[in-house]
C-alpha cells in the first residue's frame, strides 16, 4: 500500500493519539489501506484488531479506527472493556462524526476528532495511573496487511 498521508498528516494523527493516550490508560490505534478484503469493514476492523494483538491490553481497552482509503470505507470497534462501559450509542454516534468529515473530504480531521471522542471517553473510564501505566501498543499508523512479517 502506497501511504495516502502526507508525512505532516501522519504526524498529526500520531499526535492526537498520544494526545487522547496521555491521561488515560487505553490504547487508540489508527490502520490504513487500500482496500477493504471483505464485504463488511467491521468484519474486517476485527480481523485487522486481532492481528495487531490490540486484545493484549491489561485492561482490554483497545480502540481501533480502520479505513479502506479508495474503497472509502470505515469502521471503529473497541475491545470488550471499553465497550462495556461507553453509552450505547458511542460507536455509532462517533462513527458517523468521522464520516460527517469524511463526506467533505476532510478524512485527517475526522481521524483526529474520532481519536479525540476516544480518548474522551478512555479518560473517563480508564484513567491513567502513573504508578502501573505503560504505553502498551505502538502509535504509529499501520497500513496495509496488518500481520506482522514472517521472519
């Protein structure tokens, strides 16, 4: 995959991670390709979670923002701990936040501002503890397949 983000919108997304990342104890991760392999994103935003091991955290509060950038589609799923405690309507109700600015080709800004609204709700529920907290996943953007290579 050819990287779509200019190397300033790359730093910018991996700055509202950390950012969103720097009260709380959770882990927001963005991943980027091409394509969608599968028919639902979701489907696909669970597989691409699982590769990335984003289900290792200690307190299973993972978060992940996938986009197929020329099939325009988008998903974000959370692990089980994040999802248990946000509102019902978090998800959907940050999903169609970043699409609103993606629908104006803003798609950089809706990253950030859907990185934000996790990071929100992170803070509230898994607030950072400096005693026991570790950055526990990388972040930087992926792209592409997102299984690390065979060595």
């Amino acid at each position: 995959m050819t990287n779509p983000l200019t190397p300033e919108q790359e730093a910018a997304l991996v700055a509202a991670i950390k950012q969103a990342e720097t009260a709380t104890s959770g882990e927001i991760r963005v991943h980027l390709e091409d394509t969608c392999p599968t028919p639902e994103p979701l489907d696909r935003a669970a597989q691409v979670f699982a590769d990335l091991a984003m289900h290792k955290t200690a307190q299973r509060n993972g978060v992940l923002f996938y986009m197929a950038w020329e099939s325009r589609q988008f998903a974000v799923i959370g692990d089980i701990g994040i999802n248990s405690v946000v509102p019902d309507d978090f998800w959907e109700t940050t999903k169609e936040t970043v699409l609103h600015l993606f629908r104006s080709e803003r798609y950089v800004h809706g990253l950030e501002q859907g990185v934000r609204m996790v990071g929100e709700q992170l803070r509230r529920y898994f607030p950072y503890d400096a005693a026991t907290d570790q950055n526990e996943l990388d972040d930087s953007i992926s792209f592409g397949d997102s299984k690390p290579p065979r060595v």
